[in-house]
C-alpha cells in the first residue's frame, strides 16, 4: 500500500527542506517506499478534517490503509520498523539507534527550536538581543557534547540510521546562523547526510511544491 503524507502547501521555509514533512520523505526515500503527497493550506490545517489526522492542525501526517499517524519522529520511527536501511537488525545496536533518534528530538532540537521562536517571534522585544545569547550558548553547549561524541565517526552509531537522519536533519535548522561554522566535524556530518541520493530526492520533492515545477 502506498503511504500518503501531508505537506504545507506553501511552505515558509520556501523550499529550504526545513519543514517537518522533509525527514518524512527522506525516511521514505531512504528505504525505497514511494509515496504520495496532499498539500494542504495554512486554513485546512486548522479544520475539524485535518484536525481528526493530526490533533495539533500541523503538518505531517502519514496514512497507510487505516494507520493514521502523526508526529515527525513516531512517523520516521515507523518507517524504520517496517523497512529494512534505517536500524540495524541487532538489538543492541537497533536500541542505540533509536536512542539517537531521542536524542535528536529531545535533547538537541529543543534548544534550536527556541532559538528559532527567539528569531522571529521575539524580535521586537527589549530583552531579545539578551535573550538570543542565552539561547545560542544553550545550542552551543549541545554541540560541543554532541560533537565530541561523534569525534571523527561517520555516524553516530557506527551505520547511518534513523538517528542520523533526524539529528542531520535538525541540525540544518541552524543554516545560515553561523554556529555550526565552529564544529567542522558536525557541519561535515550534516554534509555526508544531505549528500545521500534520498536526501537528494525528497529534498527535490519538497522545493518542487515551492517552485511549482
Ligand atoms: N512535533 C511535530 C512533528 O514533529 O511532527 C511538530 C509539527 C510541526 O511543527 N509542524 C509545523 C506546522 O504544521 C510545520 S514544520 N506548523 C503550522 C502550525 O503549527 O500552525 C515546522 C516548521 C515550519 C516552518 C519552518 N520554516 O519556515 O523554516 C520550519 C519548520
């Protein structure tokens, strides 16, 4: 059965690939599953058919038969369960792997995400410039745990996995700040992921609802 995913139909990140729906093609394109897509507006998002996907009124969502799932993570979680390419077979490994998928999510992505609420909802207030430097301190403490732990590996369980994929994916959110410029092993790592020929495609995927092409 082929999945159907949800989409913005016009994207505020005009087609950098930063919205949530990017690890979910790049998931899919990893393990070779096609895929369609249902973009939808800011407006539908919010109603009452959208809302029975997804309780928040957010993007993505992914419908397989009578699965409905929601959540980025929970969604790459289950592609990587049901395919083969995403998580080692042994449980040992597998569990490590899936812990980096945690860690992308809980530890790391939260303090970008702040500074992303700092950057365009804060702006205007007296305390934001104050408040930006406590936040980028938080994102860099991070980074120097996280690449410390990467050291000079390829990945960060050995072969790349799911982990890999929401961690490259969530530290693009920080392109174009200038932090990642002082950890050249994490800004590499970033690199080996958007080099990946399913990043490639789903990337493509995603800019062409921008470019309409
Ligand atoms: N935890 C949920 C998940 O991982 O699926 C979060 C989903 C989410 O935040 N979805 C966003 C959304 O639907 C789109 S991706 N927002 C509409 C709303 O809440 O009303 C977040 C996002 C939006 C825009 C950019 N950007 O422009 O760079 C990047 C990421």
């Amino acid at each position: 059965m082929i999945p159907t995913i949800t989409a913005f139909e016009q994207s505020p990140d005009r087609g950098q690939g930063l919205a949530r729906d990017m690890p979910v093609r790049w998931a899919l394109e990893e393990v070779g599953q096609p895929y369609h897509v249902r973009l939808v507006s800011f407006g539908a998002m919010k109603e009452a058919t959208h809302r029975a996907l997804q309780p928040f009124g957010q993007i993505p969502t992914y419908e397989e038969g009578d699965l409905i799932l929601f959540e980025s993570g929970a969604i790459v979680f289950h592609i990587a369960e049901h395919h083969a390419g995403l998580l080692p077979n042994d449980a040992i490994n597998r569990a490590r792997a899936i812990t980096w998928i945690f860690a992308a999510l809980s530890t790391v992505e939260p303090v970008i995400v702040q500074r992303e609420i700092s950057m365009y909802l804060e702006r205007d207030k007296v305390w934001h410039e104050e408040r930006l430097l406590i936040v980028e301190d938080r994102i860099r403490n991070r980074l120097d745990d996280l690449s410390a732990r990467l050291g000079d590996r390829e990945w960060l369980n050995g072969v790349f996995s799911a982990g890999d994929l929401l961690m490259v994916q969530v530290l693009r959110r920080l392109g174009g700040s200038g932090i990642l410029d002082g950890y050249p092993n994490l800004t590499t790592y970033v690199a080996r992921g958007e080099a990946r020929p399913a990043f490639k495609r789903a990337f493509e995927a995603q800019l062409a609802v921008f470019t309409g092409k």
